[in-house]
C-alpha cells in the first residue's frame, strides 16, 4: 500500500484488521474479498483501533516497544495529527485524521510498510 492510500483509509474493520495484522502481527483467517473478520486465529476478537482510542494506544504501544523511540499526537488545525520516528532511521511517518485513532492507525501502517525486511 503506498501512503496515499493508507491516508485514505477510513475507519472500520478492514482498517482494524490491517492493524491488527500488520502492526500487531496476528494471523487473520481469510473470508473472502471485502469481508473482514472480527476474531483472529486464535478466537481473540479484533480491537476496534481505527476508532476506540484505548485499542489504537495498544497498536502504538506495540510500535514503541520495538521500533520507535518517539511518538507524538497532536492536534493540528482542526484534525489529529499523529508522528512516528524509528530508532534505525532519520525519516518520520506521520499521518492525519479527523480523529485520533484514525491517525494512529494510519500512521503505524506507513511506518510498518517502510520497515526494513
């Protein structure tokens, strides 16, 4: 995905289940085009992180502890403005929404696609 298209990314299952497996690294069992599912292999339900703050928290605070040394939340101009910086690089990703969840979840997905293999 490039980052225009994770800018428009709107809240709701498939924005929660890219977090869930791409940030958070859980195996989603697949239902077919368009159609996301609620719980992971393993029975855990998907957190809904495009639109519950506490769950989007729990996506960042997985990125903290690994990759990122520096994370900021801001408002900026009437939207939420979210600013990931990586220990290894010099590059920030950062996204906007008009809500703080939103932000998160966009910004950790740019983060994790240019995250070196």
């Amino acid at each position: 995905m490039t980052p225009e298209q994770i800018d428009e990314l709107e809240p709701g299952r498939e924005l929660d289940a890219l977090i869930a497996e791409h940030v958070l690294g859980f195996a989603l069992p697949f239902k077919g085009r368009g159609e996301f599912d609620t719980f992971d292999a393993n029975g855990k339900p998907v957190l809904n992180y495009s639109t519950d703050i506490a769950a989007a928290w729990r996506a960042l605070d997985r990125l903290r502890v690994i990759d990122f040394r520096h994370v900021t939340l801001e408002m900026a101009g009437g939207c939420w403005r979210c600013i990931l910086q990586p220990y290894n690089q010099n590059e920030t990703f950062s996204s906007f929404g008009y809500s703080a969840p939103l932000a998160i979840c966009r910004a950790a997905l740019k983060a994790i696609a240019h995250q070196p293999s």
